[in-house]
C-alpha cells in the first residue's frame, strides 16, 4: 500500500476532515524565462547582440569592414561608421535597404530605425 493511500485511509477512519490538495505551481522553464527577461530587460540585451552578430550578413564585406553597430536602443540601431563618405552613402542611398533587410529578419518590432555616425 502507497503511503498516500495509506494516510487517506487512516485519516477517515479517525474522522479528520479532508485536507486541501496543494496547487500545483509547477511550470516549465520555458514558460517562465520569457517574462524573468522581460523585467530584467534582458530581452533587448538578446536582440541587440543577435543584430550585431548578424550585421556582416545584411550589409555585406565592405561595409561591416568600415562600419559597426554600437547598441540597440528601444528599437533605434546606433551604427559607428569610419569614413564622411560611407556615412552619406550609408544614411541618403542605402538606409531603407538596410532597414528592409533587418525589420525582415528581426521584426519591425526589433528594429525600427537606424542611425549612423561617424566616429
């Protein structure tokens, strides 16, 4: 005999009252990192080091070469570029191309906007 089942028939038979079932307050850890990031402010921490990682990939050799993307501010992408040139080229010719590529494989959400600066 289990002890629970035991402990059941030994309280009716001294007639104590029923006890309460604890809740079950297990959750899977998934469940729970999402939101322990959240107020953490981990999540943006996450986004911002997956953007930066994937930044030679959207813009290419030449660019990463002489650019670098500095933080991910509340969905603002701050980019360091070396050169007055590349900033110009950068921010008049290929800023929505740039953003097209990254709000599609991030989410609008992740990234609304990019700003360089040369430095």
């Amino acid at each position: 005999m289990n002890a629970a089942l035991r402990a059941a028939v030994i309280a009716d038979w001294r007639g104590l009252p029923d006890r309460k079932p604890r809740p079950d307050r297990w959750r899977a850890l998934g469940d729970l990192l999402p939101g322990m990031m959240q107020k953490l402010g981990l999540r943006e921490r996450l986004h911002e080091s997956e953007v930066i990682e994937a930044w030679a990939q959207m813009v290419g050799s030449f660019i990463a070469a002489h650019s670098a993307p500095v933080s991910l501010h509340e969905g603002v992408l701050h980019v360091r570029v070396l050169q007055p040139a590349l900033h110009y080229q950068l921010e008049q010719i290929s800023k929505a191309e740039i953003l097209r590529k990254l709000k599609r494989r991030f989410g609008a959400k992740v990234v609304r906007d990019v700003r360089f600066r040369v430095g």
